[in-house]
C-alpha cells in the first residue's frame, strides 16, 4: 500500500527534527505596496521560520504564486522549489537556485513515488539551509505550495498533519488543502494522514 511505503521512506532520521517555535505574525507588507487576494499574502515577508535545536535560526521560508517571483530577488530568496508544471522565468536563474520541480499533485495521485516527495525535502532544505532562504511555490501559492510546506513542516519538525496546517494557515491564511485540485481522486489532508506516521 502506498502508506506502508510511505513509511519505508521516512523510516531514515535524515533531516533535523527541531521543535516548532510560535512565530509572531507581523502586519503584512502587501498591504502596504497595495497588493490584493491571493497576491497579498507573503511576497514580501517569509511564511514561518524553522528552527533547530539550539533555538537558532536555519533558513526562512517562503511562499508564493507565480505572480510574486519578481519579488524574490528583491526580498534575499536564494532557493526555489515549485510545486507545479510551469518553467520559472529566465532571469531568475541568475540569481536564485532553481530546484527540480515536485508535482505534488501526481504524489498524492500515486502516479509519481512518494519518495520523490522525500527528495524534494532533502533537496529544499539542504539548498535553503546553504543559502539561508527558500521558496515554495505554485499559481496562487495556496493549494499546492500549502501542500508541500504542511508536508514539510511534518517532515522537519515531526508533528501531525493538523498541527503542520494549523500552523502554516496562522502565518498564511490563504493555505488551503482541504479539496485537491480538479479530477483527483485522493483529498491532500487524506494524503498526509497516510504518510504520517511515516514522516515523524
């Protein structure tokens, strides 16, 4: 079964399991360069941070839709992941590390293997460690980035799907993956409660 192989992936304590730490939610700063829905939530300032150990810093993460990759540059992003089928635009492998892309949607499908989800994990959080930013994104930087950064934040901090959502929507209210996208047949919290015991 896909849970059961889920659980053979994450069996191997790779990544740093720090606590999750309450981050204070500041006032967003799209409201002040006039940004509206979707668009005003965390284009300029990082989801949450994540913490190891010591209680020190390791990299902040972000999250966008397609529209806010012209802001990465300007806010110290170093590290990209996306969680969807389009190209990221030229200019920004200049200057920021484009990661393979996950189709987090296909994952949850079971058309692609979980432990590409895993790879993805690894990969992010080595790169965003390094460079001490990253980001996940998507089209609205809502459903699929949601997904990836709930998956995530279970993954490296070991807490249950509900704890990883509630707290990704307390920094990002417009985090949603209650319903996956149109024509899946497997609901992402669904997803995510099969992996879980595997991830932590």
């Amino acid at each position: 079964s896909r849970s059961s192989a889920a659980s053979d992936v994450y069996k191997s304590q790779i990544m740093a399991r720090p606590p999750l730490v309450e981050v204070l939610v500041t006032p967003n700063m799209g409201y002040l360069y006039g940004r509206t829905g979707k668009g005003k939530y965390n284009e300029d300032r990082p989801l949450s941070l994540i913490w190891d150990r010591s209680g020190e810093r390791t990299f902040d993460m972000w999250i966008t839709g397609k529209k806010g990759h012209s802001d990465l540059q300007n806010n110290c992003v170093r590290t990209l992941i996306v969680c969807t089928n389009y190209e990221p635009p030229g200019y920004l492998y200049r200057k920021v590390t484009v990661l393979p892309m996950c189709d987090i949607n296909a994952i949850v499908e079971g058309l692609v293997p979980v432990i590409e989800l895993r790879n993805s994990f690894l990969c992010f959080d080595r790169e965003a460690t390094a460079s001490g930013s990253g980001c996940v994104s998507c089209l609205q930087g809502a459903n699929r980035s949601g997904l990836f950064v709930v998956a995530f934040i279970m993954a490296k901090c070991g807490v249950s799907a509900q704890t990883a959502l509630q707290y990704a929507q307390t920094l990002r209210p417009i985090v949603d993956i209650q319903w996956g996208a149109q024509g899946s047949t497997v609901l992402p919290m669904t997803f995510l409660a099969q992996i879980e015991e595997g991830l932590w």
